[in-house]
C-alpha cells in the first residue's frame, strides 16, 4: 500500500461540466437557456455569445447532468430553433493557450 505525503496538492478536478450549445437565435436570453437546460440539473454557469452570436456554454454543477443534456437535448427546439448541444473537451492546456491568445489581442486592440 502507498502512502500519498500530505502535503501535495490535490490535483485539479478535471470532470467535464460544460456542453456547447449551437445553432440558437441571435435574440436567445440567458434566462431561456438557463430555463431549459435547470431541468437537467443545477446550473454553474452560462456564457452565451455576443459577437457573432448563435451559441453558448453552460456548465453544470455535476458531470452526469451535462452527459443528461447533451442525451435529451441535442437535435430538440431550444428557443424555437434544432440545438446542437455537445459536450466540451477538457483540454486545461489549450483552454489557457486561447485564453492568453484573446487577452493580447484585447491589449493590442486598446
């Protein structure tokens, strides 16, 4: 039997919780998002497009409901049009490459 030393950190919690959802109106709330994708379970949070609009991301408190939504979900009327909801990848390496990406872009554009 092995012993883990107490004081190394636990290691981050890589369960995937988000589901991309695509092919929604340009004029879709966050309220109807979140009213029909609660029903699958507790909502994290939502972040939904801008520019150019059409899709969002919600992200479930656990897995199993994200796995739920994209099952029940994926192909049904969201918002009077055929969602596509899909799961993430979870990819911490690429997700911070993007994001370091986006942020020089933002201090370019300044």
């Amino acid at each position: 039997m092995s012993v883990i030393p107490q004081n190394r950190k636990r290691k981050r919690n890589v369960e995937n919780r988000q589901v991309y959802v695509g092919n929604m109106p340009f004029d879709a709330t966050e309220k109807e998002i979140e009213a029909v994708f609660s029903v699958m379970g507790p909502i994290k949070s939502i972040w939904m497009a801008k520019r150019p609009p059409g899709f969002a991301f919600v992200t479930f408190k656990r897995t199993v409901h994200a796995f739920d939504a994209v099952k029940y979900l994926n192909g049904k009327k969201i918002c009077d049009l055929e969602a596509k909801v899909e799961m993430c990848e979870v990819d911490f390496k690429e997700d911070l490459r993007r994001r370091m990406e986006l942020e020089n872009l933002k201090r370019q554009n300044i």
